[in-house]
C-alpha cells in the first residue's frame, strides 16, 4: 500500500488545506476545470490549524465592530478607510460563497455562516468620544448606513444584556450593525475541498510538504506521509503555499529573491469558552473592545457569539501569549530555524522597536486564572469564571519586514508575495485574512496569470455582480447584493 501521491506532474500544487488554498483551488476549478491541481494537508483533515473554528474569532471581518481598523489620528479625527476596504473585501467573499451555494457547489449555508450583530463597546470619556468620532465617520458610508450608536445603558442593555447586567456607573458607549455574521472557517474550507474532491482535485491528508526547488518549466515538490515515513515528489507549473504559519518556511527555501528580509514573529493566544446553554442563549452579538496598551491588534477583546457544528457557544479573548512554534501543531525551532541571514537585521529592528510588546506579552503569559476571570468580567460583570474553560487558540505568526528607515517593522495584516515569473504565490500574516480571502486570492491569480486573468474576468463578475466595483460609490448596487447573499447563505434581514 502507498500514502503518497502517485501523480508525477501538476498544473497547480496547493500547499496547506486552510480557507486561502480551498478558495483559490475553487477559483481555478470554476474558471479552469481542465487544470490539474494537487492539494497536500499534513494533518489528518482541512481546516484545523488556523482556520478551525476554535483557533479564530470567525468574527467575518467586515470592519463594523474591529476598533484597530479605525485608529484614532493625532488630531482626534477618525479615517474610515481602512474600514471600508475591509469591507468591500467581505462583501466580495459573500458574493463568491453565495455563487457557490446557488450552483450546488458547497451545501447548506447555515453550517458555516450565521447573522450575528456585530458591536464595539467602550468604558470611560475619552473612549466614547472616540467611538463618537467613528460613528460619524463611517455612518455616512452606504456600507456602513445600517451602524447605530448608543450611550444609553438601557439601548445598550437590550443590545447585549450580559454586557450591561451588574454593571456600575460610568460613561459607556457602543456601536452596532444588526447583519454581522458568524463564520465558521473550519467547515467552509471542508465544504470547499469537498467540491475540488468531486472536480478531480486529488487531495493528499497527512501530507508533509518538506521542499520546494525551482526546476525546469515550475517546481519540484517534496513531500512526506506523516504516519509511513514515505517521501514523494511532484513537478508543479505553480504552487501556491497557503500553509498558515508554515509558508514562511517553505517561501524561504523557494529561494525567490522576492523572499528575501521575511522574518515571523509569532503570537500564540488563549480564550475562554462557555458552551452553557442558558448563557450562550443571553447574548447574540460579537463585542469589540479596545486594545490594551502595547498589545498587538489581534489581541483586542471581545465577547462573542460562536456557532460550532450546529451548537452555539460564547468565546472571550484573547489572552496573548508567547511560543516559537509557527503553527498551533508546529516544533518549538520554528522561530530559530526561520532566521538567515537576509532577515536577521529586520528582526533585530523590530525586537529592539517594541519593547513594549514584549512586555505586554510577559504579562499575559504570567496572568493568573483569576487575573483572566478579571479581564472577562469587564464585558460581563456577572460572569461565573466557572462557566468558562480555557481553550488554546492558534498561532498567528506576524509579518517582519524590511524597512530602509527602521532596518525593519512589524506587520500586523496579511501580504501577498509572488515570484517575478508568477510561478509561486505565498501568503504572510494573519487578521483579516480568512473574511478576505476571496479579494485576497483575486490579487495572487491576477498577478501570478496576468495573461489568464484578462480572460478570466467575464466569469468572475458573473460569479461576483460587485467584482471590480467599489461597493460604497454604487449605493443600489450594495443594497441589492446585501439582500441577495442575504438570500443565498440564508442570513437574517436584520438580527432577531
């Protein structure tokens, strides 16, 4: 018996079984069936590293609650930018998932997508005035015209009751956009591999990808069989290395001079999970907070709701933590082994330049239980820390960078690289990146086909009406397709 591959040549070579390397094998197979594509997945199923539905917030990044995508500038005012191109990337995943549920690609909606207001909720003056500030300046987008604001404890109670029960006195405010969702990454990127399964997508489980070396016409593609110990190869004209916080391993052996001065710097993260179901049936709404200060933005706290396989739950978090490994299921030489000498310099610069980060991260690490109960019960006053377990959620490995002014920075987001000839795509970084993922996948084949791509684009604006139109200029335009994916993924008009 083999467990490894027996095809010798591919026209596409997917590395990593998460929601960027199923969206883009969907991609391929609806554009070019006939394309040979091979998918490889070293654990024994998709979507269980940074995709499942426990190692993410699954918040469906669409910018209406996430505070750090609307900073505040020196002089007070608030851009809603960021935002809205956030925004109109989220707006083009619904378009895709809906295309794919209405040609009976991916099944029933509701196992994966759910509507759940989203909220941002502040405590004291000066943040209510700055969530004031952004209010205005989002509200006037028509994707935005749907946000309320509210300093009223009573609002804000019927909003979100756990948030307000036992609370004291105090100024406090909040913003709100009834149609947020719950999404589910972990069985979406299923639902996905399970529609390149019955395309002709050969789909390799418990696959190691330990090379990759540029060859005549591509690149040769090592692989290993976790559980035999049996190594494979495989020549790919492209490969797309969507391994989480495993591409930067992998994009450094590519050799492209397009990798050169990537560092990763990773941030582990914990959350509280309350599966009662007399509690998880009092709140229905994902609440954002402030970031503490010196934390990284993917350690905003919220309160949430969550839907895992058919069951509603709460999760709080997170709690930053610290570890060398890359992924969730990774060796703890991720870190050290990820060091050369082209990104040692950026690395140095950014581990002088945030001090405070890493001080915030000490402090995490050294939080007692009681000190985790603590930080819960700012956005519950009443919560019973018995309720909640701890739950470890996945790695997010950051992306270092050069800088010619700093030697180097830290990236908080997601970045394409691609090689000069197009024939290898990586994705670096964490938050948005699964919500975006479709915009994200349309920026990698445009730059890695150019030439396909010309061809390619009368079929993604039939599967996607807003492809290649920004949403917020063309206000009937975003009315009409919020209520038809509305339709498609069955989510609620408006929260109930």
């Amino acid at each position: 018996m083999t467990f490894i591959s027996t095809t010798r040549s591919a026209d596409v070579v997917l590395i990593g079984g998460g929601i960027m390397s199923a969206t883009l094998g969907a991609f391929i197979k609806k554009l070019e069936p006939a394309w040979n594509v091979v998918l490889f997945e070293r654990l024994p199923a998709v979507g269980l590293e940074s995709s499942g539905p426990w190692n993410n917030a699954g918040t469906g990044h669409a910018a209406y609650c996430e505070l750090n995508y609307t900073p505040q500038a020196k002089d007070g005012s608030v851009s809603p930018a960021k935002a809205l191109g956030i925004n109109e990337g989220f707006q083009l995943s619904r378009q895709f998932w809906s295309h794919l549920v209405r040609e009976g690609d991916i099944g029933d909606p509701t196992r994966f997508i759910h509507t759940v207001p989203h909220m941002s909720f502040v405590l004291g003056s000066d943040h209510s005035d700055y969530l004031k500030r952004r209010f205005e300046a989002l509200k006037p987008n028509p994707l935005f015209a749907e946000m309320e604001f509210s300093e009223d404890p009573a609002q804000i109670a019927e909003w979100a009751p756990l948030v307000m029960d036992g609370r004291g006195p105090g100024r406090v405010a909040a913003n709100r956009v009834a149609s947020g969702t719950d999404v589910d990454f972990g069985t979406l990127s299923r639902e996905l591999v399970a529609f390149l399964d019955a395309n002709g997508v050969e789909v390799n489980y418990g696959t190691d990808v330990t090379d990759v070396k540029r060859s005549r016409g591509g690149w040769d593609v090592s692989t290993k069989h976790t559980a035999s110990g049996e190594r494979g190869a495989i020549h790919a004209k492209f490969i797309f290395i969507g391994a989480g916080g495993g591409a930067l391993h992998l994009l450094q052996k590519s050799g492209i001079p397009e990798s050169k001065g990537y560092g990763g710097f990773p941030v582990s993260g914990k959350f509280f999970r309350c599966t009662d179901e007399g509690i998880a049936a009092q709140h229905n709404a994902k609440v954002y907070g402030q970031a503490s200060v010196g934390a990284p933005p993917m350690s905003v706290p919220h309160l949430d709701t969550r839907f895992v396989d058919g069951k509603r739950s709460l999760l709080f978090g997170p709690y930053a933590g610290f570890s060398t490994n890359f992924l969730k299921s990774g060796s703890l030489l991720d870190l050290p082994l990820s060091i050369r000498a082209g990104n040692i310099v950026p690395m140095l610069a950014v581990a002088k330049d945030n001090m405070d980060l890493t001080a915030y991260l000490v402090k995490e690490v050294a939080k007692s239980h009681a000190a985790k109960v603590e930080a819960l019960r700012e956005y519950f006053p009443l919560a019973d820390g018995e309720k909640w377990e701890l739950i470890t959620a996945g790695q997010r490995v950051q992306i270092i960078k050069k800088d010619p002014a700093k030697g180097g920075v830290l990236q908080f987001g997601t970045e394409v690289i691609t090689a000069r000839d197009g024939s290898v795509g990586a994705l670096l970084g964490a938050s948005p990146g699964a919500s975006t993922a479709v915009p994200i996948m349309l920026e990698l084949m445009q730059r890695c086909f150019p030439k396909k791509y010309r061809g390619w684009e009368d079929k993604l604006r039939e599967m996607m009406p807003g492809y290649g139109v920004k949403l917020n200029d063309n206000p009937d335009l975003a009315a009409e397709l919020a209520a038809s994916t509305a339709e498609a993924l069955q989510l609620a008009a408006t929260a109930q």
